[in-house]
C-alpha cells in the first residue's frame, strides 16, 4: 500500500501568522495551489487559509486585506504523517470536511495532501486488483465451459 | 457512457459584466458555489471563480467584466462525458458551460466529472463482483458434484 508521502506535495505555500490577510491573497494568486498553510515560529502548521476563505470571509464582507491572515484562518488543523498508509489518511480525510492536511513529521511541516491525489491513487491501485479479479472471472467461465461441453455433448456419462 | 444531462449542475449562478467583484463574491458565497457563469442575452461569455475574484480584488479591479476568464468550452446535453474528460485531460479546460436551444442550461466543472466517474466505476465494481460470485458458486457446486463425494451423494 502506498503512502502519505508519495502522494504529496512538498512545495507547499507557507506565511507567518503575522503576515496579512493581503500576503495571503497574493500569494494564493502567484502559487495557484489553492492553500496556504500558516505557520507558528516558522515550523509547525497552525492554520489553513484557503481561496474560499478569502472570497467569503474578505472580499464579500468588504473585511480589511491589512488584517491579520489569523482571522479568516481554519484552525486547529487536522494533520497527517508522511509515513501513513493512504487507506488510514482516507479515512481522517473523510472524517472532515475540508479537502487539505498538512503533512507533519517531528512537529514540521513536510508536505500537503489533497482528497482528490489521495482518493486518485487508492482507485488506480485497486485496478490491479480488479485486472487479477478479472482473470480469476476468465477462468471460472472457462472451466463451467469445459465441463459443460464435456459432459454435454461428447457424451460422457460418470 | 453517460451523456453530459445527467451529470451537469442545472442552478447555474450568472452574474452580469457590469456587476462589481465585491457582489460576484457574495452571489458565490450566498449560494455556496466556486464558479459563476458571466452571460449575456443568456450566451456565456466566460466563467469566473475564486481565484479569479481573488485575483481581481488584489490588482484593485473593481467589476467582473475586468477579471473575466474565457477559458471554458460550450457544450450541449447530449454531449458524452467521455469528450469532456479528454478536454479535461488534454486541454486542461476545466469550465463547460452546457448550452441547449441557444440557452444557457447548466455547468460542469471538473468536481462534477471526477464525481461522476466514481460512481460509474463504482457501478461497475458492483457488476464484476455479482459476476463473479455466480460463477464462483457455479464452479464449486461442479467441482463438488465431480468429486468422488459428491457423486456418492448424486447417485
């Protein structure tokens, strides 16, 4: 089974939480991954701002871009590790609303999944799965063909 | 495969041109969607979303009709899904805007396609199981009755 860090991302976009609410907007436009992840003393992950925060919680309450990027952020973040098995990450993902975590390992950030790569890599594994369990099919029929003819038609009786 | 009708979000949100970032923001927050149709005389002329309005908002722009993205493909609702996803996969356009009778009738962006595909996957999945758990049953009742066993118990 593959794991949490295959998966990820590990460029992932970061600011302080001192920054504004405008560093994030401008940052969320240049990276284009749709997230930012706010960090406390630089390392450990505090808070996910995303475009949706920006578009309801600033822009259309006509909020401050000066204001601290704190307080349209969710938080706390749930988190997974690098080295989690993409069936276990699932199924935090699917506990939870949002469709981002942060990767930590050793209370730093490493990295960023999303449901979507997640789920993405689950269904293409499980086509191997379903190839073999076509095969498994092929050869049942095969063998009902056999013993249908068998004993059918060339008349072979026990 | 399944035709685009199926599929496609019927409510679609359409903002004017004229209409300032600041409301095509609350339209998308009020109505909990991440895109908008810009149309006019109910032809889409673009589709705008989130990080289109983000964008606008931080280079000062004040209406829609200075942030709209055209990067979208009209389609009709007999479309198969199948054409969508190669558009998807090899044009990167992720906006269809679905027109019907020269009629704006609905939108599908790529959470509804990966959405779908799922579930029809997931229909598969279920057929190939009930398959072959047929011929599974079929087989060992066979392999039984051919077995010195079950011919004891046949006779």
């Amino acid at each position: 089974m593959a794991k949490v860090k295959k998966v990820m991302l590990t460029n992932v976009p970061t600011l302080k939480k001192e920054a504004s609410i405008l560093d994030a907007a401008k940052l969320l436009v240049k990276d284009g991954s749709g997230c930012i992840v706010i960090l406390h003393n630089n390392r450990i992950p505090f808070g996910i701002v995303t475009e949706l925060d920006i578009v309801r919680k600033v822009i259309s309450e006509g909020k401050s871009l000066n204001d601290h990027v704190t307080d349209i952020m969710n938080y706390p973040v749930t988190h997974v590790t690098p080295n989690m098995d993409l069936d276990e990450a699932l199924k935090i993902i699917d506990t939870k609303s949002f469709r981002r975590f942060p990767v930590v390992e050793n209370d730093e950030l490493v990295g960023l999944v999303t449901q979507k790569d997640v789920v993405t890599v689950i269904s293409s594994n499980l086509k191997l799965h379903r190839t073999i369990q076509n095969a498994v099919l092929v050869l049942f029929i095969l063998f009902e063909l056999f013993v249908f003819i068998f004993y059918k038609y060339l008349g072979v009786r026990r | 495969m399944a035709e685009v009708r199926k599929i496609m979000t019927e409510n679609v949100i359409v903002v004017s041109q004229s209409a300032s970032i600041k409301n095509a923001a609350k339209l998308m927050k009020s109505k909990s969607v991440s895109s908008l149709v810009v149309a006019e005389k109910n032809q889409p002329i673009a589709v705008i979303n989130e990080i289109d309005v983000i964008r606008g908002f931080v280079d000062k722009k004040k209406y829609v009709k200075d942030i709209l993205n055209k990067e979208f493909i009209v389609i009709s609702p007999s479309t198969k899904l199948h054409e969508v996803v190669k558009d998807l996969k090899e044009k990167k356009i992720k906006k269809f805007p679905v027109v019907e009778n020269q009629k704006l009738v609905g939108l599908i962006t790529e959470t509804d396609v990966i959405e779908a595909t799922r579930d029809f996957t997931r229909f598969q999945h279920i057929v190939q199981d009930v398959i072959l758990i047929v011929f599974g049953l079929a087989t060992a009742v066979t392999l039984f009755y051919l077995s010195p066993l079950g011919a004891a118990i046949f006779k």
